[in-house]
C-alpha cells in the first residue's frame, strides 16, 4: 500500500484531488452556506472561484507529476502555481470585502455593512509568494544536480 502511495501519478492525483476540495468546492459551498444563514456576498462569483480552483489543482497535479523526474519543469510549474495563487488570493479577498447582514430591530428590518480591510493578509501573502519564488528559481537553476540527488 505504502509503495503504491509513494507513486508520482497518485500521489500527485492526492494533493491535486485536496487542492480542489479546498480551492474549488468549499468556497462554491460556503457562499451557499453564507446566504442560508442571511449572510449575503455580494461579489462572491462561485463560477470564477472554480475556474481558478480547477487550473490550481491541474497545475499541482503537474508540479508533483514531474517533480522527481523533470525538476525544472516542476518548478516552472510551480512557480506557475505560486503566481496562480496570489491571484487567487486577491481575487477572494477583494470579493471578500464587504458583507451585507441582515439585522432585526424592534421596529423594523435594516442591513448592516461590514467591510473587511485584509491588507496585512495581503501583505504577508505576498511576502511568502516572494520566498516560494525562491525556492522555485533554485529549483529551476540547479535542476541537474537536483535531478542527480533524485
């Protein structure tokens, strides 16, 4: 069983079938979740979220596909991913910056915005995309030494 795991195609279709649970099908569920506890997202398109989840998880599935055979197109891949990813994450949360909430009050029924500023999120985001685009450029570079340790 275990060597069966350690094969690049399934262990490659694991973290690609996990990358979609969490890219492509939670947010599509949590905006329908949102709006049956009256929580309403305006921007949230669930179409362009599973776009951008599907083209991450082939991209994953790729970058582990080849990363003990073929080191450099692995980090081309996943440097693809990476970039991927920050547009990912900006897309999510500039749709992700305001919330209507529907609030009782004695009288009558009012709607209450709230705005979420994730600038410091963003930030550090874009700091750990910066290293990961490290990780990947030595990747590339010393692909044949790599490939020799492999």
């Amino acid at each position: 069983m275990k060597d069966q795991l350690n094969r690049p195609a399934v262990r490659a279709f694991l973290v690609a079938s996990l990358t979609f649970l969490s890219t492509a099908v939670a947010p599509a569920l949590g905006k329908s979740l949102a709006e049956q506890l009256n929580l309403f997202i305006q921007l949230l398109d669930p179409l362009l979220i599973g776009a951008i989840g599907t083209l991450m998880s082939v991209i994953v599935f790729l970058d582990n596909f080849f990363r003990r055979s073929k080191p450099a197109l692995s980090g081309v891949l996943g440097a693809l991913n990476n970039l991927v990813g920050l547009i990912y994450l900006l897309v999510f949360a500039e749709m992700l910056t305001s919330i209507n909430i529907p609030v009782m009050q004695i009288l009558y029924s009012s709607l209450t915005f709230v705005t979420i500023n994730y600038q410091p999120v963003i930030s550090l985001a874009i700091i750990a995309f910066a290293t990961r685009m490290l990780r990947h450029s030595y990747q590339i570079l010393f692909h044949e030494q790599l490939k020799e340790t492999l």
